[in-house]
C-alpha cells in the first residue's frame, strides 16, 4: 500500500526507506570505514612517494570508502564530461591527491557502531564485501576481462546495499534477521515485508542518485542465465561475477540465510559464466582468501571472523571448502603449518569444466634461482613518475617509454616492448622496445594481423592478457612463426593488449629471453600494474 505524506505525496513503501536512509545518511555524515583506513591514507596521500595504483589499492580495500570517493568524483563539481568513473584508481588521477586526502579525513568514522548494535557484526559484513570482490578479481584476471579493477568494484559494490541498511536502518536490520532466525521468512521475503524492496534495489536507486557509472550500478542485481556457455559481454560478465561470487560468500558466512544456495551449482555456474576449469576457480578463490588474511592483520581485525561456518558434520563440497579456509586462518595467524599449493575444494573429477583462458597465470614457485630480479627503488621511481606524467597530460608516447622503462628496469625483464596496429588493424608493428639488442626485437614484430595464425593479434583484438611458460608447447606453437624462439630468444613471455576504449590499439610485450629468468607471480603483477598505467593514461584522454 502506498503511504500518504503530511503533503498528500503519495510514496511507496520503497520510496519510504530511500527517505529514511537519505536521512539517516544526512545525519551521520557517512557510511562507516575502519578507522586503520583513513589513517594509511591520509599518510599515503601525503607522501610523495606514493603512486596512483598504490593509493588506489588501498582505497579499494574498504568497500564504504570507494563508494564515497567515486561519488564525489561522478559528482557535477568535479566531473567534467559525459563519462562516469567506475574504477578508483581513475578517481584518484582525477580528483588529485590532496582532493582524495580531504574526503577521506572529512568522513565521519563511526567506531561507535559496534558498541550501540553489537547484534550487527558490521566488520564481518565490510570483510565479506573484500572477499567477494577479491574473488571477482581473481577470476576476472583468469578470464582475460578487459579491466578487472572494474570488475573489483562490481564485486565490491554488490552488497552494498545490506551495509548500508545495518548502517543507516539498524532496527529494521535486526527485525528482518529475527524473523529469519525464528523461521518466520526466508532472507528474501523478510526484506521486502521490513523495507519494501530488496537491498540490492534500494542499492540500486542510491548508486543511481549518486550518479555511479551504469555499467557499475546493474551490476549490483543478481544475475540470471540466459544461455549456456562463457558470457562475453564484458559488463554482463561483471554482473554474473559479482552475483555469483557474492552467494558463495553467503553461503559460506551465512548460511542460516541462505539455505537454499547451492554451493556446488554456483561454482559450475561460475565455471560456465568465466569460461575456467574447476581448479582455476579454486585458486582463485584460495589466493583472494589468502590476500583476505593479510587484510584483517593490517586492520588489527580478529582472524577469527574470517572462519567461514561448518554446517552439520558432512564432507559435501560446501564443507570441505570452509574447513580448507578455516586452515588457512589457522596458518595466517600462525596457528598451524602453511600448506603448500592452493587449498583442495571443490569440484570433484566428474565436475564438467570449461576452457581455461588463462591457463598459464603464473604459479608460485620456491625455485628461485633463476627469477629475474628488478630495482624496486627504480620500480617505485617509476611509477611516480607515470602518476605525474599522467596528472600533468605529458605526451603519449613519453608515458609509454616511461612505462616499458619500469617493466625492464623496474620489474626486471629482459625486453620490454610495445607494439601498435595501424589505423585499419591490418598490420601490427613495435613502435617501443627497451633492453638488448632492442632494434632487433622491434624489426622482428611486424606483421600481418591474422587471430587464426598469430598469437599477438589473438590478444590484441581478444582484449587477452597471457603469460606463456613454453613457447615450445604446443598450445601456442602453431601460433608463433617457425623461428620465433631462435631469432627472439624468448621461451618465456608475457603479453596483454592494449585498448582505447573498446577499440584495440596493440599490445605489450615482455620477456625473459637473456636471463631464462622464472617469470613470478611478483614479476607479472609487476608487468600488468605497469600496463595499468597505460589504459588510465588512455583513459584520461578519451
């Protein structure tokens, strides 16, 4: 039924709360951020070491401080065209340092949540946000998704909505729990009879309001399959990511209101929408709880509520996946061996599988002998500078020389290298190349763009990110010319694409060929956060 207003404006029961969170919202100034949050970045953002990557990963890490910083910057104020900023590291390019030190130090930090609700773990909700997103981000790396910042955010954002209720409208919160813990509803129907909508549509309509990108703003509902096979809309992909990532981490938190989940349909429906193998899944979702741990000791948090539920005493997949978490708790605080390799999990050997895309993700490895080691001193040098260069619009083509500078000296690879198409996407040829013999390498790379023959031209137009341990293997043989390895050197490589928005433009390239160096989770991050650089200084100039 319609509620009637003191001025005879008739509202929804939807529209209601919307009202009685905007002024919830008004009164407490903000949403809640753990106090450790404003302090490192007020520090970091003071320091003129730091880089935008660096202040963006840290911001991200606290799902209520991204929502506030990329408000502020889809604002009128500071926004400036048509496009909306979805990721926060742009936000960060745009709005400027100082400008991101003074919302942050402005927010009102409310540490007295805790202690006037303490029925509502509101750390646990903030944590659980992380994990999701951490997972998205994973698999969204694993799929070769053309911006997996994008893509943390979506992960991030998409239960936004219960912070803000438990925040904004505790009682309400609390109602809605009782009557799922008494058996009176379900999770679901309790939302709509307390709010009148479900949070993920009162989120919705705030994000809205808030002038958030479109492409971040739907992906906040829960996504439905409507075919088989990978999805290969990019923003459908991060919809499908968030949904799904989001339901493992009720399942595995809070299963008392979300009985009916099943865990193992969501990881072969996570298996199908990203197009990975079942064991791809399970290092991502391992590598994002590890990340997680390292989360709540910067925060001073209790490990302990990192600790998914047991549900009963069975070994089904649900689990055995808690109980293999639960362990690497126990080892991150220091209470148990660190096991080695990812935690085993589901799915089993009968579990159907899809193509991995990014079968050659780097692993650990404890061989260490042979890893290429870069300058971290020049690394960081690096990268400070790109941030100025970036802020300051330098030429193009001096961020690029700068960029492929820090993956060779910086990073530590033997060749750095980018290579363009030309204007009609026919042919690609290097335009940048720094190390040894860097002439030779740049005259090698000219060729026809082929996606059926040539590997290069595969990612480029795919939007791929790859790291091939074996130019000898045979998955990538018949996609390199004959003479690749011999007139390169290079039996290891790295390579990802390069886009100007949705249009592919060419790609970066790096390689080990001098050295023989095992190419490291350490070394790729390094090379892809390099790149990062590439598409926000591209993104800027759009």
């Amino acid at each position: 039924m319609p509620v009637v207003t003191s001025n005879t404006t008739q509202l929804t029961p939807q529209q209601v709360t919307l009202e009685k969170i905007q002024a919830r919202m008004d009164k407490l100034g903000d949403l809640p951020v753990f106090s450790a949050s404003v302090n490192r970045i007020r520090m970091m953002s003071s320091s003129e070491e730091t880089e935008v990557t660096e202040l963006a990963t840290e911001i991200t890490k606290d799902a209520s401080l991204t929502t506030k910083l990329l408000r502020v910057a889809n604002s009128p104020y500071y926004a400036r065209g048509s496009s909306k900023v979805g990721i926060a590291s742009r936000a960060v390019v745009m709005l400027g340092f100082d400008t991101v030190r003074s919302i942050t130090l402005a927010m009102k930090v409310i540490d007295s949540f805790q202690y006037q609700h303490p029925q509502i773990n509101m750390n646990s909700l903030l944590v659980k946000s992380y994990l999701s997103a951490g997972f998205v981000r994973e698999i969204a790396f694993k799929s070769s998704v053309k911006d997996p910042e994008e893509s943390y955010t979506c992960g991030l954002l998409h239960n936004m909505g219960e912070i803000i209720v438990a925040v904004t409208l505790p009682e309400d919160y609390l109602k809605m729990s009782a009557m799922v813990e008494q058996g009176q509803s379900t999770w679901e129907k309790a939302q709509f009879n307390v709010l009148g909508a479900s949070m993920k549509q009162l989120a919705q309509e705030l994000l809205r309001k808030w002038e958030f990108p479109g492409q971040v703003t739907q992906t906040v509902a829960d996504f439905a399959k409507s075919a088989k096979g990978p999805v290969r809309n990019s923003q459908e992909l991060n919809r499908a990511l968030a949904s799904y990532s989001a339901q493992v981490m009720d399942s595995l938190y809070t299963p008392n209101t979300s009985p009916d989940i099943d865990y193992q349909k969501l990881l072969l429906d996570l298996q199908e929408v990203s197009g990975l193998r079942g064991d791809a899944l399970t290092e991502c979702l391992s590598r994002s709880f590890k990340m997680s741990c390292d989360l709540a000791e910067q925060y001073g948090l209790d490990k302990k509520m990192l600790k998914p539920k047991m549900v009963g005493s069975g070994e089904d997949p649900r689990n055995k996946t808690a109980r293999n978490l639960a362990y690497l708790v126990s080892a991150a605080s220091g209470q148990a061996p660190v096991e080695a390799g990812a935690a085993e999990t589901t799915p089993n050997a009968n579990t159907p599988t899809g193509t991995d895309k990014a079968a050659d993700t780097p692993k650990k490895t404890t061989d260490t002998s042979s890893v290429v080691r870069g300058d971290s001193g020049a690394f960081l040098n690096v990268l400070h500078d790109i941030t100025m260069m970036i802020t300051q619009k330098t030429d193009i083509n001096a961020i690029f020389g700068k960029i492929l500078e820090g993956i060779h000296r910086g990073v530590g690879f033997d060749h750095a290298m980018l290579c363009l198409m030309t204007p009609d996407r026919i042919r690609y040829k290097a335009r940048f190349a720094v190390g040894t013999n860097a002439d030779a390498l740049k005259k090698y790379f000219s060729a026809d763009v082929n996606v059926k023959t040539d590997l290069f031209s595969r990612v480029a137009l795919n939007g791929e990110e790859l790291l091939i341990k074996d130019a000898h293997d045979e998955r990538w043989r018949s996609l390199l010319k004959n003479d690749f390895v011999t007139s390169t050197g290079a039996e290891t490589f790295v390579v990802t694409a390069l886009k100007l928005g949705e249009k592919s433009i060419g790609f970066f390239y790096a390689d080990t060929s001098l050295s023989k160096g095992v190419i490291t989770p350490e070394l790729f991050r390094g090379f892809v956060q390099l790149v990062s650089q590439a598409r926000i200084a591209l993104s800027i100039r759009k």
